[in-house]
C-alpha cells in the first residue's frame, strides 16, 4: 500500500538507482539572489495579464569600468608629463641663432722680384707645392669622436660640410673662372646670403664685403688656369665652443699654376704659381647640421704674388702678377710664407712673398 507521499499509484520508480537526478543542484541564497528571473508572488499573479516571472536589475560590472576609469586617467598622465618634459626640458635642441656678418681680411703678397715662369709641372715639382695632393684629396679630415653635446656621425657632418665649402669655393673650375658663385653659395646660412650677394654684386675691402673672403676667382680675361688641378695642404680642425655650437677651422694652402688668357710670345705666354693661403672659421649649430650649411665667422686670406695696389679687380677678382711680371717695391713690408702653417699674419695691408714660396730655377 502507497504511503502519505506516494502518488497514488505507489511510488515511482527511481531510474537513477534510487537517487535523485537533481539532488546533486543546490540552490543557494547566492544562486537565488543572482538569478535575473523572480516568480511573482501569488497576489502579483492575481493582475490581469501579469507574468509568471519578472526580471530583476542585474548588478553592472564594476571592475570593468574601474580599469576603463584607471586607463583614461593614465593615458592623461602620460600626456600631461610628456608635454611638460617636452616644454622643460632642458636638451632640447635651441631655436636656430641667427648667423654673424663673416669678418675677412685679404692681404696681397707682392713679388719681391719678376715672377717665375715655365712649364706647370716643372713650376709645381721645384716649388714648396711639389708634395701636395691634388685637389680634393689634399683636404683630409682629422681623427674624430664624439664632444660633450655632439656624436660622432655630426662631427663628420661638419667636417663634411666644411671641405664641400672648401672644394666650391676654392677648386670649382667654374668658380674659378668667375663664371658662377653657385656652388659656395648653396652651402651657406640663409642669414648670411645678402652678405654674400652684396660682396660678389660691389666687391670693396671693408673687412666684410670683400669676394675674395668668401671664395677664389680670377679675371677670366687676364689668366686662365694652366693645370686644372690646383695643390692642397692643410689642416681641418673642430672643436665644441658650446653646447649647441660646433666650429670647424679650416687652414689650406692652395696653388694654382696659371697661364694668360691669350697666348703670346715671350714669358708672359709661360705657366706661373699664385699661392693662396686661408684660414676659415665655420661654426655650425644642429639647424645647419640638418640642413647642410654652414656659417663662415672669420676669413684670413694671404694671395700671391700680386700687387699690393690694385691686387683686386673692380669686380674683387684675384689679379696675379703672371710670368716675367713685377711690382715696384712699396715701403718695406714684412716677408710672409703663404706656405707656412699656422694663422696667417693679417697686421698688416700687404705682405712680401718670401722667396721660398715661389719655384726655385
């Protein structure tokens, strides 16, 4: 006979061996709490058209938007401090420094008697030019490194700027020749352009508009070169005169082997030498590094053999004594090597070339 809670027809067979399938689900306070699905009470139910079962206010996630809150406000702080370092920071790169007006000095060495004339390379192997280097080649760069505020690679930047200046203003066949002025003056500051324009449209020896500061040409009408290629010696020297600041001095010697531009007979129609000595302060801050350019601050020209009145052309052309050509003796000015090494001496308005710079026959 079934018992108070048997259904009627006896008790139900357990197909699970006698336990329930379900017995193993516990329903927990937590479980029902979290459930999103709530019976309504049995007087809810009583409305018309009610719901057996309402949905109960989920909790929002509140970790998520604490870490999307926290990674805002760190991505703020990251800004916020970036742009303070960007402002305060103290190795940032300067605002570019408008360049100085380059300061030159041309001195003239007049020939202490008639110049020497003969053939180019017979003129170059029994002269102080006989071991120099041809060209480019005689510009040579110094063992480098890095300075306090400057790598290695800008280093090389500015020595490479300083022999490109050295080559157009000084071994361009062109520049040479007066033709153009282009070469030089792509490798200059902006700020000393009208400088440069100035000196080549009315050159004058003021210290700063003299053409002959800034570049090496000849009246294309009186001498014409004999060998293409001119002599070099000398040294490039760089140095950190600040933290933004590198300065690069430039101590060449130059020798050309000139001829008259129109042939003739006798020793005006020889090859002759005309020596040129400079020495040139660049300096170059990191806008000029990146840009390719340099700032010339200080121009020492020597050049002979010329005349000390008259040594440049209306134009501020060189004009060299050619072969057989002399100067009258003008009071009693010191002997200048333009050979020597060092600074030139730029005391003085005219100098005497010495005899040994000039080919012993």
């Amino acid at each position: 006979m079934a018992g108070h809670g048997d259904p009627p027809e006896g008790p139900v067979p357990d197909p699970g061996g006698g336990e329930d399938e379900y017995r193993s689900v516990v329903f927990d306070e937590s479980f029902v709490r979290a459930a999103r699905l709530q019976e309504f009470s049995a007087e809810e139910r009583m409305g018309e058209h009610a719901q057996a079962v309402r949905s109960r206010p989920g909790r929002a996630p509140r970790n998520g938007s604490r870490q999307a809150v926290t990674l805002v406000l760190l991505i703020l702080l990251a800004f916020g401090t970036a742009i303070y370092l960007g402002v305060r920071n103290p190795y940032m790169p300067p605002a570019d420094q408008r360049a100085e007006p380059l300061r030159i000095t041309v001195v003239p060495l007049a020939p202490q008697g008639a110049v020497p004339g003969g053939e180019p390379a017979r003129l170059l192997a029994r002269s102080p030019a006989a071991q120099h280097a041809a060209g480019a080649a005689g510009i040579t760069f110094p063992v480098t490194g890095r300075t306090g505020h400057f790598s290695e690679s800008q280093v090389l930047t500015a020595l490479s700027i300083a022999k490109d200046y050295l080559v157009a203003s000084a071994l361009e066949p062109d520049v040479l020749a007066g033709a153009t002025v282009r070469p030089a003056r792509l490798l200059l500051d902006p700020d000393q352009l009208a400088q440069f324009d100035e000196s080549v449209a009315s050159s004058r020896d003021d210290g700063r508009h003299a053409v002959s500061g800034w570049l090496v040409r000849f009246d294309p009408e009186r001498v014409a070169l004999a060998d293409p290629t001119p002599r070099v010696q000398g040294t490039l020297r760089f140095a950190e005169t600040s933290t933004d600041v590198l300065e690069v001095t430039a101590d060449h010697t130059v020798t050309y082997a000139l001829r008259p531009a129109a042939s003739g007979a006798g020793p005006t129609a020889q090859a002759s030498l005309f020596t040129v000595h400079r020495e040139l302060r660049l300096r170059f801050d990191r806008e000029d590094l990146r840009m390719h350019r340099a700032e010339l601050l200080t121009s020492v020209v020597q050049a002979g053999p010329q005349a000390c009145a008259g040594g440049a052309g209306a134009d501020g052309t060189l004009r060299p004594l050619l072969a057989g050509e002399r100067t009258p003796a003008s009071g009693d000015p010191a002997l200048t090597d333009p050979y020597a090494t060092g600074r030139p001496a730029a005391a003085s308005l005219c100098g005497a070339l010495a005899p040994s710079a000039q080919p012993s026959l």
